[in-house]
C-alpha cells in the first residue's frame, strides 16, 4: 500500500509539473507578449509618458522577465491597475505578472491563490504632512483627518499606529493614487499615509512639492514585489529566479555596460554561470542559456534598475537604505544562482 501511495505521488507530481510547465510560460512564448499588471501611474515606479512609453522601477521589473522569457525586453502590455482592481486581474489571467508595489502580507500570501516572487523594494508606511500645519511628528497628529487610498495595507496600518498611540484621527478614502493626491493638495485632510517611497512620487507630482513634508516615521513593513498565480510554479521560478538574478549581478559587478566583455573573458565561474557560458541555469527553467545576460543587456542588473528610476539622481531621490546589497549595509540578498 505504502508503495502505491508512493507511486502515485508520484505520478500526481510529474502531472503537476506537466501542467505548470504547460501554464502561463507557454501562454507568454505563444502569446509572444508578457502581460504586466502595474500601478496606474507612480513616479519611479509605473508611469507611461505621452506617447505611452512606461518607466518604473516595477515596469523594469516585468521587461527583465519579458527579456529572460522572450529575448526582448520590449515585449511587454502594461495594463494599468487600481489597488482594488489588481488582485482579480492577476487571479483570472489578465495579467501574467502583478508588478505594482504590493505589499506581501500573509494573507494575500495564503488566501488569495497568488504568490509573491519576492521583494524588489524594501519599503514602510509614512505620512505626508502640509508644512503649514507646523507637525514635526506623527505623534503630532492627534485629531487629524488623513487621506487614505482604498484597498491597500495603509487603512489597517493607520488604525493600528492611531489605536497604538492614543490619538483619533478621520479617513478621507479615495480610489486612486492620483484622487487621494489631489484631496490632500485642496486641502480635504491634514495629512496623506501611504509607503514612503511613493510619498515621495506623491510629492514630486504636487503644485508645490515644497508645501509639504514627509514625516520620519516609519509605522509599518511594506516588502514590495511582484505576484504571480499559485500552482504555476515553472512560472514562479522564472519570475523569482529572474529577480535573484539581477540582485546577483549587482554583487558580481555585471552591468548593462560590461556584460557582453565578461560574457567572452570572464574567468568568474559565478559570471559564467549566470551569462550561460558554464551550467546552463536557463535550461532547468525551460529558457535559453543567455536568458540572464538577456535580461542584464537590455534593463540591467538590481542597482541600475534602483538608480534610474527611484535613486539619489533621480527627482525622487530615494536612497539606497534598506535596499543596498546585504554586503553594503542593505538587506537585498540572493539566494546563490547555481
């Protein structure tokens, strides 16, 4: 009986490895496009420009999937997505990936049949307060009225940190990022929460960004990154896999710039594995051999992805933080690609 049981659990994995082999990876080569769910629109993050063309950290994000994939890094839709609108779209299959600075809580870990691939942004909660109110603190928002966007992480976290102090405070909820701006901007409430990272792109957005201040504290953890579906796990390893690699490159010292010279002379077994001249990687996920050094070529590895898009020379100017290498002061850290 033992035996039997084995056998067939065994059967039952190769059939289930079969099928998530045959699921959205194959769709993707078919299709011949990557279908991205992203926020619709987020300073540094997601952001088309006039002529449609989208920018982002999380837009990165989905090209260097589309490059690992595709060999292309341009072959990606983008569909923008409200908070309320993201998970339904990942769970029915409008999308192939949800890149759109999304919390990764266990709940939506467990409950909502999806899977985050990992954390392409260590971020936390914070407020955005008029400079005009004179708040130095959070602490100092006792009785404020604070603008909130619907279906996100921040409504809980706001009642907590209020619960947690002693103070009350009133929701303004919006559905949008843009709408739960523009309140803040008329004057609808004292204060705006949300993960600092995109008080930030909040700020830059405003009439006067210098009208307002982001307070220093940090009430939450917001791990950020991209989803996909559960019981797809070709696909969740390409997507994971694709995310480690980049923080691997960074560590290694491959770049946009210097891959195709450490492609022909590199004598680093860590480099060759990763640009597929030694130990195909690609192959165990039913990629090519230059899938990475695809992905390295036309986005770059983690910390050119970081610069471009939300770094100190940007108008957001964000720094490194917590998102630094583990070995630079930071906590990105890769499980070793071999």
């Amino acid at each position: 009986m033992r035996k039997s049981i084995t056998i067939f659990g065994i059967v039952a994995a190769s059939m289930i490895a079969a099928t998530a082999q045959a699921g959205t990876l194959e769709d993707v080569k078919a299709r011949g496009v990557l279908s991205c769910g992203v926020n619709n629109g987020l300073p540094g993050f997601s952001q088309p420009d006039e002529k449609n063309n989208w920018t982002g950290l999380d837009v990165d994000t989905c090209r260097a999937v589309a490059a690992a994939v595709l060999g292309d890094a341009n072959k990606v839709s983008f569909k923008p997505l409200t908070a309320k609108e993201r998970f339904t779209a990942l769970q029915s299959g409008e999308v192939d990936i949800l890149s759109r600075n999304t919390t990764w809580t266990q709940t939506r870990d467990t409950s909502l049949g999806l899977k985050y691939a990992g954390v392409n942004y260590y971020d936390g909660q914070g407020f955005l307060a008029h400079k005009a109110l004179g708040v130095k603190s959070a602490k100092d928002l006792d009785g404020a009225s604070v603008c909130i966007q619907a279906g996100t992480t921040t409504e809980l976290n706001v009642a907590d940190y209020f619960r947690l102090h002693g103070m009350k405070y009133s929701s303004v909820v919006f559905d949008t990022a843009d709408q739960t701006r523009e309140g803040f901007e008329a004057g609808r409430c004292d204060t705006l929460t949300s993960d600092q990272s995109q008080l930030y792109a909040i700020r830059s957005k405003m009439a006067d960004p210098t009208s307002a201040v982001v307070l220093p504290e940090v009430i939450s953890k917001e791990p950020l990154g991209p989803v996909v579906r559960q019981g797809d796990d070709a696909w969740f390893n390409i997507v994971r896999w694709t995310l480690f690699m980049q923080i691997e490159a960074e560590e290694l010292g491959i770049t946009s710039a210097n891959v195709d010279d450490l492609k022909a002379n590199t004598t680093n077994p860590g480099i060759k594995r990763i640009l597929g001249t030694e130990d195909n990687a690609g192959e165990r996920m039913g990629l090519s051999a230059d899938w990475a050094y695809n992905a390295i070529k036309q986005v770059g590895n983690y910390g050119e992805m970081f610069d471009r898009n939300v770094g100190p020379a940007t108008p957001l100017a964000i720094a490194r933080g917590l998102n630094a290498l583990w070995s630079n002061g930071g906590i990105q850290y890769a499980p070793p690609l071999r």
